[in-house]
C-alpha cells in the first residue's frame, strides 16, 4: 500500500492524523476532490430537464455513472442501481416501496442481532405498523452468525431476509452466499446492507445472487449524501416511488397521475448530480486498486491490533479469534469508560469511535453498555498500531495515578 | 483536546469522584427514581432520592457513563442531600447556568466552580449537566 496515503488530501493538512474511524466514514481520495471542484467550476448543471449543452452533458455523465456501478457490482443493466441519499434511505426505500404491500398480518421478516439501526429499525418499525413478527437470528459467543439458528428462523412465512454483509461492530464477514441460499430456498428476497464492505470486496451479483443491495459513497473514498439500491430485474416492476414530486412522473392531469418506472421513479426533486459524479468518480478509483491486497492490507492491521490489545491487563475485545474478521476491532477498557479513552487518544492524534455504533441490539446482546471502535483502511499503517497501544497504556497509567 | 487539556479536564476533581463516586449503588426503595439518559452517547444513571418532609433525606446513583458524567453526577448526590426542593432547584439552576454562560461568578462550591468551566471544553458539557438537568427537569414539571 504505498504511497497511497499520498492520495488522500485530508493527510496533506493534517500529517501527523492517525485516523481509525474508517467504519464510519473513509476520508475522500483526490480523484473525488478534483472532479467535485471541477464540476462545480465548470460543469454544474442538473439532469433530464434542460436541452442546453449544459445539463445534457451532466445528464449523460449521470447515467454513465449508473452502468458504472452495475458494472461494479456486476450487473450488465444500468437500471438496476437507483441513486439515494445512502445505505439508510435505500433500506426504508425496499421496506415502504417494495415489501409493505405484499406483508400481510402473520408474516415474518428476519434479521440479525449484529445489524446496524438503519438495518433494524426500518424492519421493526414496519412489523410493528402491519402485525407482522420481526425475527432476530442470534450470534455464536465468537461473534458470527449461529447460522443453524437463522436456518430456523426463515419459514414460508418470510418475506424478507436483511442482513449486513460486514458487521460495523464486530467486524463479522458473514457468510452472505450461505444465508441468501437458506432465504431463498423459502423463497424469501434477500437485502444486503453492503455499507462496510463495498469499497474492498467482491460483491458481484452473479456469484452472491442478492436481491437487493445497498451502500454509501462516503464509506469508499467518495462524497457524503449519496448512495445506491440495486434492485433484481425480477422486482424491479414492484419497484413504487418513495417521494412524491417532479421528476418521476409519467403523465400527471388534475385527477390522475403515472409515474416512471424503476430506478427514474425514485429520482423525485432535483438529484444530487454532483454526489452521483463523485461516486462515479470513487468507483474509479477502486477499480485502480488492488482490492485483494488491500483486503488483506486491512485485514493484518486488525488481526495484529487484536493480539496487541490482548496483551493489554483490563481488555475486552469483542469477537474472538475464530470468527472471519474484517478491518473493523471493538473493545472496553475495564474502569474507563470508551469516551474517556477516545477523548484521550485524540490528545496523540488519534481517531476512533465511542459508543455504541447504531448497534444497541448488539451490544445489549453482547453484554456491553459501549465500546472502542477501531476501523483500518487502505492509508493506515502498522506503526499507527504502535502509537494506539503505547496511549492506552499510558492513559491507564494516568487514570491508576 | 491536546494532552494538557485533557489533564486539565480530567483533574483532580474528577477522577476522584470517578473512582470513588459518592453513594454509588441502586436504592430500589428509594422515593423517587430519575433517569438520566443521553441517547447520544448510552450514558445512563439512575437518580435514587429518598424524602423526610420537603428534604433530601438521602441522594444516591448507579449507571453507567464516562468520568465527567459520572463526577458531576457525584457532586450532584453530595450537594442535595438535605435540602429542600426550592434550594435544589435553584442549585440546579445556577449551576446550568454556569454551564450555559461560562460564567461560575454565582456559584458558591470550589468544586461545582471546577466543573462550571467545563463548558470550554467543546462536546463535553451535555456530560457534567446529564444528571442536573434531569434532576431540574423533573423538578420543574412536578411544579407544573
């Protein structure tokens, strides 16, 4: 991974950063930079309203950008991704434009304990709204999937399985080939929550044969306020609009109104053409790397945090050694709590999360009132492991003094 | 927040209450039972006040929060205990106050001055003014 860091203008103000809340938010790669100035320079104008040579050449950007990101997640239909606001509005999106209809009172929609809020709320909050029952498929001490368990779970009365590809806490890579199959021998559709593991890994439809599939672009190098749904072409045509306005309509008289079809009903208002732009932009940027090493990259960060930390008197970190582990590390620090430590650790310029991530079900489930997040990307660095340890131990001997 | 800032914020004060805080256990018996709560962060304590009359027989917590929460809340218990309703209230008051302004000139405890000018210390106050907001707050709706 060298020189990569060089690639990211944010370490250019601020070099001595050691920035480890990646699960949040990755910080935005030059190429993104340098495409927003430029468009915002140059090239600003909306899409599909103006003839001008303006707006049609932002359009065809526009839609360019969609192919890309099917090509991305190897689709070869551009109208399977819609653009929205980002992981979260594309899951309320499925729950209120696609599954409410065909719930009735009695269905199940299942989900795991290890999801973040936008993953489980949606869900709750509309078992709730139509009498149907929300079932939360529970964890091996490890921190994986009780994967017979979740079997269980998904009966002929399943309407939709949403499950997170990567754990925004624990770190998990669940085995999300293996759990689509178990959703889809009961005919139940499957939504991946792909916000922690689109930027590095091989999501390809063809192999994992999602239905539908959503994630940021600030989670892979590029802007906030975009994001993306990927929709199977078999449920594309239940595909309703989720905001009323311009935009999306077919036909609209004072008594009758049609609308688009999927994805250019879920374009209502003026889009975010520079965030779609950006996001083309980051795709691009991906499609240079070596994602497998940088996987692995990620990988050896967390693996050897984990073993560092565990020689540290008074941790507990989340997840065991078994489990398949991503770049993501979450920990409590006996007698002080995770805000104390990240306020401290800021104090040697270091960044990590505190709290508890938009995962209250998974920590009331793994027994933590808060935790430490640290979250690896493709710019930080072994030594960055050495500097984290070498706080935490000098703030447990400050807080001993 | 440098390093010396952090020592600052987390002087002496502080981490004393923290690691001893003051009538730290769960008093289920207890008259009344506030909760105070910052969705934000998960911090979470439990006020236990026992009554004799209009007086704070007895002021205890339990929960959990970070130092500043959890020391502010200690001073709290330590400050109530006795009074009656009209002089918590206005301790409450003068003390969010403080918090609010920056200004601990009314405050007549060295140590509530201490934690008055945490208010300079940017995304930590809501910490030192979890437990007395909630003790004001249920105060003033009683009133209500």
């Amino acid at each position: 991974m060298k020189n990569i860091k060089d690639r990211f203008p944010i370490f250019k103000s601020h070099p001595d950063l050691i920035y480890l809340d990646n699960a949040a938010t990755t910080q935005r790669v030059d190429k993104v930079d340098d495409l927003l100035d430029e468009f915002n320079r140059k090239d600003n104008a909306t899409i599909h309203r103006g003839v001008y040579e303006l707006s049609a050449k932002a359009t065809a950007r526009y839609e360019q950008v969609r192919s890309k990101v099917a090509g991305f997640l190897g689709s070869d239909n551009p109208n399977t991704i819609a653009f929205t606001k980002g992981t979260t509005e594309s899951i309320n999106v499925v729950a209120h434009s696609f599954i409410k209809k065909r719930l009735r009172a009695g269905d199940n929609i299942v989900v795991t304990v290890m999801e973040h809020h936008a993953n489980f709320v949606p869900w709750q909050a509309l078992c709730k709204e139509m009498g149907c029952e929300l079932r939360v498929a529970s964890l091996t001490p490890e921190g994986s999937i009780d994967t017979l368990a979740f079997e269980r779970l998904v009966d002929k009365k399943t309407k939709m399985v949403a499950i997170t590809h990567i754990s925004n806490v624990l770190g998990t890579i669940n085995p999300i080939e293996q759990l689509i199959e178990t959703a889809h021998a009961q005919g139940a559709p499957v939504l991946v929550d792909a916000a922690q593991g689109a930027a590095l890994y091989d999501l390809d439809v063809t192999k994992l044969n999602y239905d539908f599939l959503a994630f940021s672009a600030h989670k892979l190098f590029g802007p906030f306020g975009v994001g993306i749904l990927y929709v199977n072409p078999e449920y594309m045509g239940d595909m309703q609009p989720y905001t009323l306005g311009g935009g999306i309509i077919q036909s609209v008289s004072a008594n009758e109104v049609t609308f688009q079809s999927y994805p250019f009903n879920l374009d209502a208002g003026t889009p975010n053409v520079s965030g779609v732009l950006g996001l083309g932009a980051a795709i691009d940027f991906l499609n240079e790397l070596n994602r497998a090493e940088c996987i692995s990259h990620t990988h050896e960060l967390a693996n050897r945090c984990v073993v560092e930390l565990a020689r540290v008197k008074g941790i507990r970190i989340l997840g065991g050694t078994q489990m398949q582990r991503s770049g993501i590390v979450s920990f409590a620090l006996e007698n002080i709590h995770p805000h104390d430590v990240s306020s401290y650790l800021n104090g040697d310029g270091i960044a990590v999360r505190a709290g508890l991530h938009c995962a209250q079900p998974l920590h009331y489930f793994m027994k933590e009132p808060s935790t430490i997040r640290i979250s690896f990307s493709i710019y930080n660095a072994d030594n960055e492991i050495d500097i984290l340890i070498d706080s935490i131990k000098s703030l447990k001997k400050f807080w001993e003094q | 927040m440098k390093k010396d800032e952090f020592k600052k914020l987390y002087n002496q004060e502080v981490l004393k209450r923290n690691k001893k805080p003051y009538n730290f256990d769960a008093d289920e018996e207890a008259d009344v039972v506030i909760e105070a709560y910052n969705p934000l962060c998960g911090d979470k304590f439990n006020l236990y006040l026992n009554k004799e009359d209009s007086d704070i027989k007895s002021a205890h917590f339990h929960g959990f929060g970070c130092a500043l929460s959890k020391a502010s809340t200690s001073l709290l218990m330590e400050l109530i205990e006795g009074r009656n309703k009209t002089e918590k209230v206005e301790k409450c008051h003068t003390y969010l106050e403080a918090e609010d302004s920056g200004s601990s000139k009314r405050l007549q405890n060295e140590v509530q001055k201490v934690f008055a000018e945490m208010k300079n210390f940017e995304g930590r106050v809501d910490c030192v003014t979890l437990s007395w907001k909630a003790l004001y707050d249920k105060m003033k709706n009683d009133e209500d």
